[in-house]
C-alpha cells in the first residue's frame, strides 16, 4: 500500500474478491477507473397506487385544538394538498413520520412570505389567503405515516373543504 504522505506512489486497487485488480481506463493524458454498475442489494423503482383523501362537505377548525384532515399508515409519498377555507382564520400542519414539517398560518404564507396566487411555487394560497395549496416538486416521500393538521388561529372560526393527494407504495 502507498504511503499517503507520499503522493508519487502509485495505489493498487482491487476488486471485493481481491482476485484481480480494477481495470483502468485512459483517455489521452487521463485515467480512470472502469466501474461495473451492477446493483446488488434489490434496489429498484417503486410503484404507488394513487390515493386521495376528500372532504367536500365543510368541517369547522376551533382555536383550542388541530383537527385531522387525513393522513395514511404506511410508507408512501405525499403529492399535493388543497385546502379551501370559508376565510383566512386557520393555520395547516404537516406531520411527515411522527414529526411537524410544517406549520404556519394562511397570513404567515399569503403576506408574510409574499406566496399569495404564487402557482409556480410549492406552497401558495390564493383568494384572500382563504385557500392553501402544497404541490411540490418531487412528492414528500414517508416511511410510517402522514397526517394533515388545521386550527383555527382566531375568530370567525374557518370552515375546511380539502384535497390530499398521495401515492400509497405497492408491495
């Protein structure tokens, strides 16, 4: 083995079996080390059923204590959240594995942050930062649970209509 102090010796490298040594490519003036990209350990993509939990009918926040708009036991990925609110008057918490990703409150998004009518960002709310909306990216991937909280963070208390969407991963 090269004396790593030293950097005029070579380094010799071999192959887990330690029956040949990698083999080394060059181009031109460069080397480099030929890699077998072989997976090994069943890593593969993972297919999610599409899921959706919906709530058309209205249900009233309070301001002493989060409601559940939904959630899911499993592992899986959360795609995208709308909320509709009777008026501004709520604030949304995520949990993602037993743990609050986010909180904030419809004034929070919508005038503190500047995110009202913002489609082409992942958090918005929209008229008069009544109704909320996540749509990220990539979707939030859990591996035990999700859950989707609102309480009202003042009166005239608001009243909830909401979308969650998520894809529920296939055995």
């Amino acid at each position: 083995m090269a004396d790593t102090n030293d950097l005029t010796q070579n380094v010799t490298l071999f192959n887990n079996a330690k029956s040949k040594n990698v083999t080394v490519i060059t181009d031109g003036s460069n080397e480099r080390l030929a890699v077998d990209s072989f997976v090994s350990n069943s890593v593969g993509v993972k297919s999610h059923q599409p899921k959706a939990i919906v709530d058309v009918t209205g249900t009233a926040t309070n301001t002493s204590t989060d409601i559940s708009l939904g959630g899911f036991t499993g592992r899986g990925e959360l795609a995208f959240i709308a909320v509709a609110g009777s008026n501004s008057n709520y604030e949304i918490a995520i949990e993602v594995d037993g743990v609050e990703e986010f909180r904030a409150t419809m004034s929070n998004i919508g005038t503190d942050l500047g995110l009202a009518n913002g489609t082409n960002v992942p958090v918005w709310v929209e008229t008069a930062n009544k109704n909320f909306r996540l749509h990220p990216n990539s979707p939030v991937g859990f591996t035990t649970n999700f859950e989707i909280f609102a309480k009202a963070t003042t009166t005239p208390v608001a009243t909830l209509k909401w979308v969650i969407t998520y894809g529920e991963e296939e055995s």
